[in-house]
C-alpha cells in the first residue's frame, strides 16, 4: 500500500513539474579545465608529513566580468590536492579564517576519532587544529571537507571541499595514468546554480532532496575541456554536489574502465557504459583516446526502476561535464593490467551482531542527530553486518566514516560490479535495501564518536546522521557533550 501511494504521489507531482525539469545542459567547452594545485608539504623533525590548510572567504569570476562571493582552502575557491603514502604520518595544520566555526573532515579516511573532523571537532574562528595519523589503508582517491552540525551544506557550496589521493606501494607498481594533472585527473563534480551574483541555495518546488543546481562544474570550471596527451587517462571522479546524483558515461556511447571505487582500487578493472554516483562517492575511471579524437563526460537521465523518483525529485537533468581532446598525436600509454589489487574487504563471514538501519529524511531509525548521543558502541576488530533500508522513498546515501565496507547485496541479490570494490558510501534510492560487511580495524575511543549519515547535504544537516563509538572488547561507551556550535 505505502508503495502505491509512493507512485501515486510520484507521478501526480512528475506531471505537475515535468514542465520545469530542464534538460538543457549542452555545454561549449571553452574552458581550460583548473586542476587544483598538489599541496605543498614538508617533513618535520619527527618524520611527520606536514600540510597546511586554511579556511578563507574569497571570490571567483566563474563567469567573465562577475564576481562571486566564495569560501577556500589556501585559496578562494576548492583547496589543493594533499597527497601521501600508506605508512607515512601526517599532520595538517588547519586555520579557520572563516567568520564562523568549521571543521575538516578527511572522509574515507581511517584513523583516531579524535582526528576525524567530524561534527565534535569544532574549529572557531581564528582557531586551529593540528589533527595528526599514519595513514594505514590502501591507495585511494579521498576527499575532505567540513562537518560542522547544521551548516555542512553551506560550508561545501560555498567551496570548501578538496581531493586527498593515498598511495601505496601496489598502486605505484600497477601502471596505471599517475601523473597529476596530465593523464591522472582530478574531476571534482558539482552542480551549481547563481542567482545573480551569489550561489543560489534556494530549494526547487516540492524537491525532498536538497538543492539542485541547473549546471555543473568540475573542479570549480563551468564549461571545462582537458587536453589530453596520452592514449589513456585516469579520471578520479568525486560527487562533491549536495544532493545530485550523477549517472556517468559518456556522449559518443563509448565504453571505460571502472577500476577503483571509495575505498580503493577493485580486483580487476570493469567495463561499463554507465556509473551512478550519489554525493560523496568517488571512482576512477580509465579510458583511451584516438589521436585527434574528443568525447564529453555526461550525465544522463537516470533510468531503470528509479527514474521516476529522480524526476519526482528533479534530479533527471542531463549535463555535459567535461570535454577531453584528444592531441594530434599520443604518447603511448601500456594496456590496464589484468589484475588489480586484493582489496581485502571484509566478508561478513565472521560477523558479531547485524544492526538494522531505516533512513527517513526525518531520522535514522526514527531519531534525529543529537550531539551528546552515542547511537551505539561497537567492537574493535570485528565484523558487523549492518542492513540499511530506504524507508520514505525519498532519495538517500548511507556514509560510515573510518570504514571501507564490503556490500554484500542490493535488494537481495548480488551487487553491480561497481558496487563490490571498497565503498564508505552507498546510494539508496527509494524502497532499497542493502546489506554491508563493516569492519572495525581502526583504533578505540569510547569517548569520540564516528558519524554515520545520509551524505544528501541537506538530510545530514537537518538530523540523519548519528553516532557510534568503537570500544575494546568487553569496554562501555564514555559519553559526549554538545560542544558549543560556535567552537
Ligand atoms: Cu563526507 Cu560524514 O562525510
Ligand atoms: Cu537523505
């Protein structure tokens, strides 16, 4: 009955907005696409790679001759690339020029609570924060961006988001495109919308899902094309939007090369002609040019059982993303090796205890975030099989930070090969259920919670998210406080 109602209320609101769904999106690419620039880092005398992030307002001519107001790390708009290897420790050195309170979160990244960034790690304003970790996870394309409880949709429509790409000594070995900028990019994707001047965060009539922009950026260029010198390029794609969700692929119909997801790199490289990806989920894609050739990145109207909701929700649009072309002539590039790496996921085979998660745009699990709350503790070192459900039908993710999880299946049956890498993020259409291996390797904090949430900027805001902590065995959960929102 609830599933009749559902279409029900879909198609009487389809027919009521079908007339302001634009499909515009044809783009000229006349721009040379930005690459944000590999962030400088130094070793200090404890062996610790250092970084330096600041917070700041700025502004941007995205259009010639008008300004737009912005927000930036080290610069006005987005931040520099921070890179590092598995093993190495790093500190960043965050400063919060902003006029009011933030946090950076590293998202993707396992380590200390304490070092997350989340909600509980305010930086005021004037304020800094010197969260330091070893890396200890394998190569993987992450991203960072702040977490401050209620306001994570404005910090990261404004600008504040930036790529955080992890090595190891496999992915060194594998040949695949690694030169920054040249054949390996960055392709941070965000839809947009300018009210005039500013960035407009108005919400289109009856959307569920949060603000939609009416085109798309990448790497903060509006109409971006990339010149490409190689037979192959990797593209190292991030869903940094608030709440669009992107189905890839591209003009010409041509085929790609899934070969890395969230977590990491996959067993093997996958071909696909389509890649659904809902914010905060990252892939990278390879694909080859002919000398002299071009093709656009697109995105398509969704299709399959969920189009409907997608249109329910306005987020049907097609948008040209970015052009690349082709040089006349192309340095050779070697074929992708068969084999990739051992993602070492957990299989839930040995797992503790299932826990059951419905998402509803007013809760999880029929609560609203609350800061001084731990949802619940669980056991460093073990497996838990965590069952996530889309209850409302309105369009969600489910986002665990410090875990690469294993989906295990998608409504019951196996997952989409670009569902079975390394994933922290997983879209939830209406009425979907999956079902997740999530392992705990990461060290204990009985007093700092991890966040788990909906990564539709709006939804986490507004209070789907909540909080867990990881004990030692046999250990009871601290307690949190609410810290000051203002820092
Ligand atoms: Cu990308 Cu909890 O976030
Ligand atoms: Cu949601």
């Amino acid at each position: 009955a609830l599933a009749l109602v559902l279409v029900f209320a879909g198609a009487v609101t389809w027919l009521w907005t079908t007339a302001d769904v634009h499909t515009a999106g044809r783009v000229d690419f006349d721009e040379k696409l930005a690459v944000p620039p590999l962030a400088e880092s130094r070793v200090d005398d404890r062996g610790r790679r250092v970084f330096d992030l600041s917070m700041r307002t700025g502004s941007k001519e995205f259009r010639p001759g008008r300004s737009t107001p912005t927000w930036g790390f080290n610069g006005d708009h987005l931040g520099p690339t921070l890179r590092a290897k598995r093993g190495e420790r790093v500190l960043v050195n965050v400063r919060n020029e902003l006029p009011e309170a933030s946090t950076v979160h590293w998202h993707g990244m396992r380590l200390p609570a304490r070092m997350d960034g989340g909600p509980h790690q305010m930086v005021p304003p004037r304020g800094r924060w010197s969260p330091a970790w070893e890396v200890d996870q394998p190569a993987a394309t992450l991203w960072y961006h702040p977490h401050p409880h209620g306001a994570t949709a404005k910090h990261v429509r404004r600008g504040l988001a930036g790529m955080f790409i992890l090595d190891d000594e496999r992915s060194a070995d594998l040949k695949l495109p690694d030169d920054y900028g040249v054949d390996d990019i960055p392709v941070i994707v965000q839809d947009v919308r300018f009210d005039g001047d500013r960035f407009d965060d108005g919400q289109p009539l009856m959307s569920n899902s949060g603000s939609l922009g009416d085109r798309t950026m990448v790497n903060g260029t509006l109409a971006p094309y990339h010149e490409v010198r190689d037979e192959a390029v990797r593209l190292r794609l991030v869903n940094a939007s608030s709440a669009r969700v992107y189905s890839f692929g591209f003009a010409d119909g041509r085929d790609f090369s899934l070969v890395g997801t969230d977590g990491g790199l996959l067993e093997r490289p996958v071909g696909l002609s389509r890649l659904e990806m809902s914010p905060g989920e990252r892939a990278e894609i390879v694909l080859r040019m002919r000398p002299g050739g071009r093709t656009v990145l697109r995105s398509f109207p969704h299709d399959g059982g969920d189009a409907w909701q997608d249109r329910f929700n306005g987020n049907d649009d097609s948008f040209d993303v970015l052009q690349l072309r082709a040089a006349g002539t192309l340095r050779d590039s070697p074929a992708l090796p068969g084999e990739l790496v051992r993602p070492g996921l957990p299989d839930g085979g040995d797992a503790v205890r299932t826990r059951d998660f419905g998402l509803r745009t007013s809760g999880i699990n029929g609560r609203e975030m609350a800061m001084d709350r731990i949802d619940f503790a669980v056991t460093r070192g073990t497996t838990e099989i965590w069952k996530v459900t889309n209850e409302d039908g309105v369009p969600h993710n489910f986002h665990v930070h410090d875990v690469r999880f294993r989906v295990l299946s998608v409504d019951g049956r196996e997952p989409p090969p670009e569902l079975r890498g390394p994933k922290d993020t997983v879209h939830m259409p209406g009425g979907r259920s999956v079902r997740l291996a999530v392992a705990f390797d990461g060290p204990a904090d009985p007093d700092t919670p991890y966040m788990y949430h909906c990564h539709l900027l709006r939804h986490e805001d507004r209070g789907m998210m909540g909080q867990f902590v990881v004990v030692e065995k046999g250990g009871r959960p601290g307690t949190v406080d609410a810290p000051d929102p203002h820092g």
